[in-house]
C-alpha cells in the first residue's frame, strides 16, 4: 500500500497528479491513489477544496490535521480495505453529498473514526460487505450509516447519527453505549430490519425528526431519551428498559396507530418519566406496555408528568402493566396518567400514597393489591365515558373531577376512603354496589350519580356516618349500609327518580325555618 | 423493495408485535414462507422481551 497525501494550496480535482505527493507536504506529481493506496489529507494539504471528480476506489482515507474542504459533489469514495479505514477531523469541511462506502468482503476487523463533527461536516457511511466486526470509535458521528449485506457485528463507542440509520437483517449490534440521533432538520428513518440494537438511544435535535420503519429494540437495562425533537413510532413495537422524557424542550412522541413501547426494565428503576412535561406532546394511541418481571422487594416507578410542569390530558399516557411482583409506584405528587391497566401475570402492588391523576380508565381485577395512603386518585376524564373496574379494594381518598367527564364505575367497588364527586357523572353498573368509607360532593355545579341503565337500580353504600351532597342529580341509586344520606332539595339536589335511602326533603335549616313561621302565624293575638 | 407490515401477538391478544418486512421485488418467496418469516421476527422479539439475555457490555478496542 503507497501513501497519497493531497498537497495542493488552493482548490483541487482529486483525478489530478498535480495535487497528490508521496509525502506529507511534499513535492506533487504522484499517481492519483487507487486501489492499492491510502489516501491522505494532513495540516500540509492547506486549507483549499479537494473535488471529487471521480468515484475513487482506495484502500483508507485519513483526514487528521486537514483545515480544508473534502467537496464530494455528487461522488462517492470506496474503501476496499481493513483495519483503520477510515479517520476523520474535526478541523475539516465537507461539502457536495458526503458518502463513503466501505466494500472490503473479509471477515477482518474494520475502524472508522469519524471524529466529534458537527451535522453540516458529518459523512454517510454504507458498509456493502464483510463478515467481521465494524467498530466506530472516538465518540464521533456521521450522517447516514447503511449496512447492506452486511453480516458482521456494529461494535462502538457512543456515537451520533445526524442521518438514516438502516441495519441489515443479517447482522448484530454489540450491546454497548450510547446511539444518539441529532439531526435538526427533516425526516430521519431508522431501520432495524428486527436487529436487536442493545444500547441506550438518544434523541437530541432541535427540529428533528425521526420515524422507525419497523420494530425497534433495545435491551432491558437500557434507556431511550427524548430531549428534543419528534420521535415517530409510526404504529411500530417500540422496545426499550426505560424511557425518559423530563425537559422543557419541545418534543413530540407520535405512536402512531396499532404499535406501542414496551418497557421492559425490572429492579428499582425509574422506568418511565415526563415529569417536567413542559412541550411535551403526545399524538397517536399512547400505549405503554410495562412487561419487565419486577421481582418482590423491588419498585418500578412511572413517572407521568407533574400537573404542575405541565402534565395534562393531551400528554398523559396509557400504561398497561401485566409482569412482575413488585411495587408499582405512580409518585405522590399529583401525575398525569391516562389509562392505567393492571393485566397478565402481575401479582405487586401499587405503592403506597400515590396520587395519579387519571383522565381514562382504571383496570385492576385481582392483579395489584392497592396498598393505600391519604393521597387521593383523581379521576379527571372531561370528555368520553371511561370505566372503573376493580377487585381490589382502592385504598385511597378517590375524588371524581371532570366537567363533562363520566366514569362507569364495573362490578362491585371498595373504596377504603372518602369518595368526592366534584364534577362529572358517575354511574354504577346496574346493580352492584360502590362501598365508600363516605360520600361527598363539592362545588356548585350540577352533578350526577346514577346508575348506568335507566330504571335499574345500583347501590351505593357506606356502613356509618351521615353523607351530605349537593348539586347533586340522582337517578336509580339505593342508599344503604347504614350511614344517613341527605340530598336536600334547598342544596340544589334532584330526585330524578327511582332512588331509595336518600332522605330528599328540605334541610333542617329550611325546615325550622317554616316551622318557627307557622307558630308566629297561629299564635293568638293578645288584644 | 416491498413493505410488508404486520402483527402479530400472543392467543390473549398480549405482547402485540408490530413490525415489518422488507423484501425485494423479486424475493420470490411463497407465502408460506413469509408467514414463517413474521412467526420468526415475532418469536425472537417475544423471547428477548420476556426472557431478556444476562447483560455483558462488550468491551470497544479503541
């Protein structure tokens, strides 16, 4: 192998003899590098543009030192060899449609090292062949990096991608550092054609965006970061350990229709969080799918945003938690969460004084004893009808408040705590029975308990005590289990009907009231 | 190159893949065949996810 450094001052096609030397800063006239050459660009070469005129075939290329411009107009530069391909620069300018293809067949270990540049400076790399490992070292990055027929193993050190990502189905990725993708501009595809990609994945670029065109998976112990930008899953599996989201940057996370994420961490792990959910939007199903085998002793957190930084509806998520046996734990203060769903195999619990904000449904049959505290749940919906269904009794204050919000409360439910209606319609499936530690409403908007089928009736009990609402609308509930429940009339309540147990008439205010006046009305006057 | 999306899940609907394949215009590969090659993305996904490997960080030669 003959070494070729580009020598030229000033601007330069790379097919000229003119511009080649056989020694760094030396006299030109050499060969043009070919095929059985290394190519070279050092401090020497000047601070000039190098052209390519030609598609050049060589065996390495090494820019360290070069404060010129590599031009790559529309041509693409073809690496046969092994060992170090290729080394880059951080003091160097691309221009054109930077792409270099790696073509060697062997099985030999391959290296680029394209050095910490910056998106605009960033080379595409397509690895066409081999059977051995191809390592990217340096912490570097490029643009696009494409791998067809390739067969070996993409070993690295954390690096950035500011391009496409596309993997071969035939090939692996070592399960190592950190994979950043950083474009600021455009559409971004990855493409994992089902390879397993076992690092932690970063999303940090201002304006960008990037969609996977399949399934996308990283292992358990791993982390994928949103920090800014839109990552589209476009109804793909999404697969990671953890995923986090807690900035105030803008950034978008788009499920798309028919996917979801699976998060797949176990031990004590914070495994999702948007807690500072500040422009933070969500589009598509939001489903999260928690599947990591928690074992006893250990707690999972899910970390919805923060009302107060800015967790609402529009960006709480659906979690569907249905592996382990650990604790689950929603955070004491108030998060957003969207749909929370207890299935499969999962035999934990929910920690103790959670207070999740729930905009959709609860689902809890015989899956996560609720280990309770004083913190209240907060049904929040505002729109549609969602369910509560429950066999686990809820083991918290419960407070329904969502104007226009209604939740159909499924099969009988416990609730060991102080249940408060303060906006919205609860409905009790027909009948079975909502057991409350006590009943109350808040507010001065009008508000409804009912049963869910018209003329059926439903239960709601309380075992001791006396239960006072107002605003209140109530159709086909029978009071029960021994507290008093008053709904007076002069408290804006509304006997809609085939209710029993409510005692309806005016309060005893009122009723005083009328009575002191009819004394003074029938006491004989005294003359 | 052809796209074919598909999902597939467990009997109780859980741990629903969705993924795709890519396949040449000419793949000439039966249906069967195709069928298999889902069953088989979906089988090694299902595995890694409910059984995932022992973690062993590969060392980088720098």
């Amino acid at each position: 192998m003959a070494n070729r450094y580009w020598v030229t001052g000033g601007t330069g096609n790379w097919n000229s003899t003119t511009n080649w030397s056989t020694a760094s800063g030396g006299a030109s006239g050499a060969s043009v590098p070919g095929s059985s050459d290394a190519a070279l660009f050092d401090a020497s070469s000047g601070s000039g543009t190098a052209t390519l005129d030609i598609s050049p075939t060589i065996q390495t290329l090494t820019c360290t030192g070069f404060t010129g411009t590599l031009d790559f107009t529309t041509r693409v530069i073809f690496l046969n060899s092994t060992g170090t391909v290729f080394v880059g620069a951080t003091t160097m300018t691309v221009a054109g449609t930077p792409l270099i293809t790696l073509t060697n067949s062997s099985a030999t270990a391959r290296t680029i090292t394209p050095t910490a540049v910056t998106e605009t400076n960033s080379i595409s790399f397509a690895v066409n062949a081999g059977t051995g490992n191809l390592t990217t070292t340096g912490g570097g990055a490029v643009r696009d990096l494409t791998f067809t027929g390739f067969t070996g193993s993409l070993t690295s050190t954390s690096f950035t991608i500011y391009g496409n990502l596309t993997l071969d189905a035939g090939m692996t990725v070592a399960a190592a550092a950190t994979l950043t993708f950083a474009a600021t501009s455009g559409t971004k595809t990855i493409t994992t054609n089902s390879v397993t990609v076992d690092k932690n994945l970063t999303f940090n670029g201002v304006g960008g965006t990037w969609r996977i065109t399949g399934s996308l998976t990283s292992g358990a112990t791993r982390t994928t970061t949103l920090t800014n930008g839109t990552l589209n899953l476009n109804g793909f599996t999404f697969s990671t350990g953890i995923f986090s989201t807690s900035n105030a940057n803008i950034r978008t996370l788009d499920f798309g229709t028919g996917g979801g994420i699976y998060l797949t961490a176990s031990g004590n792990n914070t495994i999702y969080t948007a807690a500072d959910s500040t422009n933070f939007s969500v589009a598509g199903d939001r489903n999260v799918f928690v599947t990591g085998v928690g074992t006893v002793g250990n707690t999972r957190t899910i970390t919805g945003g923060q009302i107060t930084l800015n967790g609402t509806a529009a960006n709480a998520l659906n979690f569907n938690i249905s592996a382990g046996a650990d604790t689950i734990n929603f955070g004491t203060a108030n998060r957003v969460f969207n749909n929370i769903q207890f299935s499969g195999s999962f035999s934990g619990n929910i920690g103790a004084n959670v207070a999740p904000q729930i905009y959709g449904f609860f689902s809890n049959n015989g899956f996560a004893t609720i280990t309770g505290g004083t913190n209240a749940w907060t049904f929040k919906s505002t729109s549609s009808t969602n369910y509560i269904s429950s066999s686990n009794a809820i083991n918290n204050p419960v407070i329904f408040d969502g104007v226009g919000g209604a939740w159909q409360i499924y099969n009988n439910l416990i609730v060991n705590g102080a249940v408060t209606l303060t906006n919205g319609t609860i409905q009790i499936a027909d009948g079975t029975t909502l057991i409350v530690e006590s009943f109350a409403t808040s507010g001065t908007n009008q508000k409804y308990l009912q049963s869910i089928t018209p003329g059926t009736q439903s239960y709601i009990s309380d075992a001791s005590g006396v239960n006072s609402v107002s605003y209140l609308t109530i159709r086909d509930i029978i009071a029960t289990g021994g507290a008093t429940w008053n709904a007076f009339y002069d408290y804006g309540n509304i006997n809609a009907g085939n209710n029993s147990g409510w005692y309806f008439g005016d309060s005893p205010t009122v009723g005083n009231e009328i009575t002191m006046r009819l004394r003074s009305f029938t006491q004989p006057r005294r003359f | 190159m052809i796209e074919v999306k598909f999902t597939l899940s467990q009997p109780d609907d859980s741990y629903k893949f969705s993924d795709t394949l890519l396949l040449a215009d000419d793949h000439g590969l039966t249906d069967a065949e195709i069928e298999a090659m889902k069953q088989a993305r979906y089988d090694k996904w299902y595995d890694y996810i409910t059984n995932p490997p022992p973690v062993v960080d590969e060392p980088i030669v720098e």
